[in-house]
C-alpha cells in the first residue's frame, strides 16, 4: 500500500493521507494539495484522554522522510496512535513514523519500505497506549489557542468588535494568536468569511496551531460546519464564546440554570451529524457547562432537559416576583445598577453600599444580581441592584435566557447606565445598553448615567453630555460618589417624596388635593394655615406648588 500510495503521488503531486483502525481497516482516504491536506477528525468511542486508536499515514511529495512540526501537532492533537510521513522521491521512498510518549513525541526512521521495523513499531504503540495520558482540554495543557475571524461592510466598526472579541476570548482563558477581517456587504451564506480567504487560513492556522477559530456574529451550525471542513479547527461563534464564559462564572442556582437553558437552547438547532465529532474532541470554548459540565447529549436528552429547567426557572421566578412584591410593600425604592459590561457597576456598587461584590476586570464578572443597602446619605432607605452587563450583538436567544436577571432593571425605580467613559467606544456602548434596556420594556425608565473611571478621563469635555442628569465619577478611587447618591435619592424621592408643604387656610383646597393623591403623614396648625408632611409623586409636588402659587394670597411652598 505505501508503494502505491508514493507512486500516486508522484502523479498527482499530492499529498495522498490514510488513517486506519486498529485492525488494518482503512477507516478514511483523503487527498490534499500538493503541500498540505485536509486532516479530518478521527474520533474513536474512547475517552479523550486516550490514544484514539487510529493511525495516520501520509506521503510527502518530494524528498523529505521526517515529521514536520505540523505533523507532530497533529499527531497530538488528534491524539493518533501513529502518524507515519512517507517521502515519495522514486526509488528512495522512506518512512518516518512518531508516536505519542510521555515526554512527546517520539520518532523511528526512516526506514526503506523493504525493512520497516514491523514489531517494533506495534510495541511502541501498545507501550504509549498504556501510558500516554493526555490532558482533557488542549493536549499540552497550555492556553486554548484561538483565532479570530470577523466580517461586515466598510466602517462599520467591525476592527473594535473583533477586539473585543479577543477580550472574551482573553476572559474564557484562551490565548489569541491570529485576528482577520474581511470587509465585505454580508456574510457569505455557506462559510461566513470567503471561502477563498478561508483556504488561504487553513495553512496559516495549522502553522500557528490554531486550537479553534471564532466568529465574530452568531454563525449558522451549517456554516460552522463548512469553515471546520476548510479550516480544519473547530469553529465556535460569539454566542458560544459568551456562553462559554457565562458558563464558566455562574454560581448562583438561577445564574447556572439560566446558562444551561441558554446553552442548550442555542446548541439544538446546531447539533451535527453522527461521525463529525470535532466538537467533541477535547474541551474548550463552547463544551464548557456550569459546574464544568460536558455537553454531550443527544437531540432527545437535550428536548428533556431544556424543559426540565424551564419548569425550574418558572420556580425561581416566582420566587423572585414575591421577594419583589415584598420590597415593594415595604416601599423601598430600588435603583438599579445597568451599563455596558466592564463598565464598573460592581465596583460601584461596593463603593456606594461598603459591600463586595466580585469586581475584576474580566467581561462578565457579574451575573447575579445582587442587591445592597445604599449607604451615603440622609433620607430613607434605597437598594441598589447590580446587573448582569451588556454587550454588543447579544442575540435574542440569550436576552430571553437572561430575562428574569435583567429584569431587575425593568423592576427597578431608577437606573443609574455606569459608562466607563475611558472606552473609545463609549457611545456605542451606551447605544448598546438603550437598545437592550428598549427590548426589556425599561427603555422610558428616569434615568442618570455615572461616567466612570474618571480618574483616567483625559479630558471631561471630551464627552458628549446627554440629556438626562449626569455626573463624573470615580468608582475605583471614590471620587463624585456622594452627589450621585444625592441624586439617586432625589430622583427616588421624586417618585415617592416626603415633603412639607405649607398652606395657608385661604387654599383649603389643596388640603384636599393633598389627601386624595398623596399620603398626608402629619398635619400641624400654624398660626397662618396648616404645615403639612407628606408622601409625594414627582407629579403631584409639582401640581400642589401650582395650587398654592396661584390666585390671589398665594404663598411659596417650602420643600
Ligand atoms: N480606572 C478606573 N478603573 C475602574 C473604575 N471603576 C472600576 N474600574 C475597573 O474596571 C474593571 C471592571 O469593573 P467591574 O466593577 O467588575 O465592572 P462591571 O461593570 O461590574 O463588569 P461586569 O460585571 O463584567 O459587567 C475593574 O478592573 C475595575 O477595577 C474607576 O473609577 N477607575
Ligand atoms: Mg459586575
């Protein structure tokens, strides 16, 4: 057969591969260009810490009879019994074969075909097969290696979303070491990027031993199917990395059953074919469950289990409704934390309540909400909430999934939008927030947006100031904190106020306004009217100041 296989090559000038089982079957014929071939996986049943029980054999057009550090990396990667290069030269063929030992890889040869080492090399084999360990994950144990991939029209700000794609990728532990986009109107139907582009990354991904390659948008299963076939790696998406991420950071009981629900929910309509078992070899970005969990399941097992946690999210919700319904009753007006992820609510919210909550610079670090007593200042009681932080091209399937964490800001009073206001694309940012905010119905909320990070602003002026309250802040080094918890009371107050009215005997009327539409808590004569403490909506203050200002003897209102 390897007589066979160097002559064809001669002819064809390709790289011919064969992989074959255990028992000499030939499991597999592959044929590549003259200087590279398409490495299909090979998945056997056996764990993926284990030989995977087949062995590969390949020509080398031309003279060369040893491994190539490609061939080396493949052979570990794919975790080969064997990976055998034959040089095809006429008259000279030669056979070089590596095998995985504990220390690496190990090399025998070359050998002229008439003297391969037969015995030998089955020893070898059966040895590594007892020994050879390898790491569940990235066969060396390093850093995932990923490369990105992104595309869209001209100036649509597709560079500064491919870097903060390589800061998810940063955050799910994954070493970026490749980055491309391509400017084109759409995404091409079958492979995303072009598929010209594709071949060409093929080679330069097996050359930066790519681990797995991301797209920058939500990519059809079929798509990501197409590029693994070209590319050659696996092909996972910004959904999948996200959700990787969320997978690997939740911990509270709704916090993991909202991943797996959204998990499971984007994978379904993904699942592939029996055989195509790329995604299943190793781990890495997106086989990641809570809790470490693999996600391995058939269509079946996965229709069960999505209901499952539907039933157990409709608890949980209902849970959290009647813990709202009594901050409610209790009159607490509640504030709610929202911006951008990496925005600094967290950090905020320490800052304001004397609490500690997880804050790092990490996308993501949050995603339960968490509630404190605001700290600062005079008055009643007010809660902050911190919030799960947004992001660009957040799919629906996953607003929807995180619906019930993110309603804490349609649930909310007040939203106070944290910027981080060091980001070149902090408007963009805030766009993205008041979209989302739209979606959940808490697009009208009041409002007032915290610059953060001040203290590594240039340039105040820089910014363009929006038209609801703002103000400047330091979360980190405590700078403009009490005026913006001022202001978070005020605008509470506004919708519940207390304030003390005087009215004088002439306006009787506005007594009686003040019973209908407000909550009179004391009333005290005075010698020219009544003093009154009372509870107010923004709304009716601003009625009663009317009332009293008007007409003849009218007489200012003291707040
Ligand atoms: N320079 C500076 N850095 C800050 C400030 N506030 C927060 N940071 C940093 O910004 C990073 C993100 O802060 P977090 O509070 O985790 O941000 P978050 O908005 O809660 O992020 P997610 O939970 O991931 O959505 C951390 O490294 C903080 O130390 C600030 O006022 N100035
Ligand atoms: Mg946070």
């Amino acid at each position: 057969m390897l007589r066979e296989m160097a002559e064809m090559t001669r002819r064809i000038n390709r790289e011919i591969c064969i992989y074959l089982g255990r028992d000499g079957s030939v499991l597999e014929v592959v044929v590549g260009r003259h200087d590279r071939v398409n490495l299909e996986v090979w998945t056997s049943r056996r764990g993926l810490s284990r030989l995977s029980g087949v062995r590969l054999i390949h020509t080398h057009p031309g003279g060369n009879p040893s491994l190539s550090e490609m061939d080396e990396h493949t052979l570990r990667k794919l975790r080969l019994d064997a990976l055998g290069a034959l040089s095809t030269e006429e008259g000279r063929e030669l056979l070089c074969v590596g095998y995985a030992a504990r220390e690496g890889v190990k090399l025998l040869g070359p050998f002229p075909l008439a003297g391969l080492p037969h015995d030998e090399l089955l020893d070898a084999i059966r040895a590594a097969d007892e020994e050879v360990r390898f790491e569940v994950g990235r066969a060396d144990g390093a850093a995932e290696r990923a490369a990105l991939i992104g595309c869209g029209p001209d100036g649509g700000g597709g560079e500064s979303s491919l870097r903060e794609l390589e800061n998810l990728a940063d955050t799910a532990g994954a070493e970026t070491v490749h980055r491309v986009f391509q400017k084109r109107p759409r995404p091409d139907s079958a492979t995303y990027i072009g598929s010209g582009l594709a071949e060409e990354l093929a080679m330069i991904y097996q050359k930066l031993k790519v681990d797995v390659c991301i797209a920058d948008d939500e990519i059809t299963g079929a798509q990501a199917r197409n590029l693994e076939a070209v590319l050659g790696v696996r092909v996972v998406d910004r959904t999948a990395l996200i959700l990787d991420i969320f997978a690997q950071r939740a911990r509270s009981r709704e916090g993991k059953l909202q991943v797996e629900l959204a998990q499971l929910r984007y994978r379904l309509p993904r699942l592939m074919g029996a055989g195509t078992a790329m995604s299943r070899l190793g781990g890495g970005i997106g086989t990641r469950g809570p809790g470490e969990r693999k996600l391995e399941m058939d269509r079946r097992l996965i229709r069960r289990r999505i209901f499952d946690l539907e039933e157990q999210m409709k608890e949980v919700s209902r849970q959290r409704d009647s813990q709202r319904q009594r901050v409610k009753k209790n009159e607490v007006p509640v504030a709610a934390l929202v911006g951008y992820t990496n925005a600094g609510k967290s950090t905020l919210l320490n800052a304001m309540c004397g609490s500690d909550a997880f804050a790092e610079d990490k996308l993501f670090a949050t995603l339960d909400p968490l509630k404190r007593r605001l700290s600062a200042g005079e008055g009643g009681e007010v809660l902050l909430v911190d919030t799960v932080g947004f992001i660009h091209k957040l799919p629906h399937s996953m607003i929807s999934a995180f619906r019930s964490t993110l309603e804490e800001a349609k649930h909310a009073d007040l939203l106070v939008h944290v910027v981080d206001a060091t980001s070149p694309e902090y408007k963009h940012q805030m766009t993205v927030v008041r979209d989302v905010l739209e979606e959940l119905g808490a697009g009208d909320k009041p409002q007032i947006i915290a610059f953060n990070k001040a203290d590594a602003l240039p340039s105040r002026e820089e910014i363009e100031k929006p038209d609801v309250p703002f103000y400047f802040i330091s979360a980190k080094r405590g700078i403009g904190l009490q005026p913006l918890a001022d202001a978070i009371r005020e605008a509470l107050g506004a919708l519940q106020r207390e304030v003390v009215l005087e009215v004088p005997f002439a306006k009787g009327a506005v007594l009686a306004y003040l019973h209908e539409n407000g909550k009179v808590l004391e009333e005290t004569y005075t010698e020219t009217g009544v003093s009154v403490r009372a509870l107010l909506g923004g709304d009716a203050v601003k009625r009663a100041r009317a009332l009293l200002a008007g007409g003849a003897g009218g007489q200012s209102a003291k707040p």
